[in-house]
C-alpha cells in the first residue's frame, strides 16, 4: 500500500466513523413528540359534557393498551371510535369505561354515541395512533452502532 491509499483508506475510515456517530445522534436527539418507551397501558380520562369531550384530542403510541374512563357531568354521553368500532357509555356518576389495544396507526374521530341534544352531532373527538417513535429510534442506533463496527473491523 502506497503512503496515499494508506491515507486515504484512513481518512474513510475516521470519515465512517463519524457518520456512523453523527447519524446515531440524530437517531437519539431528534424531536420526540413521545417520550415514551416500550408499549404500555395508557389510562385516559375523557369528560363528556354537552356538546364536546374534555380533552377533544387524545395521543397514543401504537401497541399501547389504552383504558378509556369516560365521565359524564350532565346527561347521557357516549363515546364511539371510528375505525376500532368499540364504544362505551356514561351518566353522570356513573363513569364507561372502554379498553383495547390501539394496534392501528393513524386518526381517528370518536363521537357520542348517544343523543344529546341539537348539537349532538358535532360531538366529536380525536384519537390520535402514532408509531412508537422511541422504540424505532433504539433500533435504528442499535443498527447504526453495529453497522459502524462491521465497517471498523472490515476496514482495520
Ligand atoms: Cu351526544
């Protein structure tokens, strides 16, 4: 090997090694709208009064259990997920309660199930299912490390 190629091959080498570094931090430090990790049960409270739920917007990772407490403070409300199909009911006092597995990404609306009223049908919510970004993001630095190290010791 030439003085030059030695120098280069070195130069790819520390080049590799950086990037490989640079990319798991990125992996690690990018925004998390989640700072949660392994899937996990997720309890909720939703307060159904006329005409909204309380909060209107709920966010959970995907594979989460999610366990739905549902209040009511004036009649009778219902609470139905759009794409889960699965539905729950309460009156004041007498709290529904709802739990599955939210093992499908994307948004969904929920809405009182029950009348309620002239504005009944704008009584409507959102849940939210996105991907567990913390867990993609351990696999993706733990890939990273490994492929840095197979090119440290095919390069070496
Ligand atoms: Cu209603």
């Amino acid at each position: 090997m030439t003085r030059i190629t030695q120098y280069a091959s070195r130069t790819t080498q520390w080049l590799a090694g950086g990037v490989t570094l640079a990319l798991v931090f990125v992996a690690l430090l990018a925004p998390l709208p989640a700072l949660n990790a392994a899937p996990q049960e997720r309890q909720l409270t939703i307060n159904a009064s006329r005409f909204a739920f309380e909060p209107g917007t709920v966010r959970v990772n995907r594979g989460d259990t999610v366990v739905i407490n549902l209040e009511s403070s004036d009649v009778v409300h219902g609470l139905y997920i759009d794409g889960y199909e699965i539905r729950t009911q309460a009156e004041p006092g007498q709290p529904g309660r709802l739990s599955f597995v939210a093992d499908r990404d994307g948004a969904f609306h929920f809405r009182c199930a029950i009348p309620c009223g002239n504005l009944h049908p704008f009584m409507i919510g959102k849940l939210v299912v996105g991907p567990n970004l913390t867990w993609l993001r351990a696999v993706a630095a733990s890939l990273l490390v490994a492929a840095g190290a197979l090119v440290a010791f095919w390069r070496a």
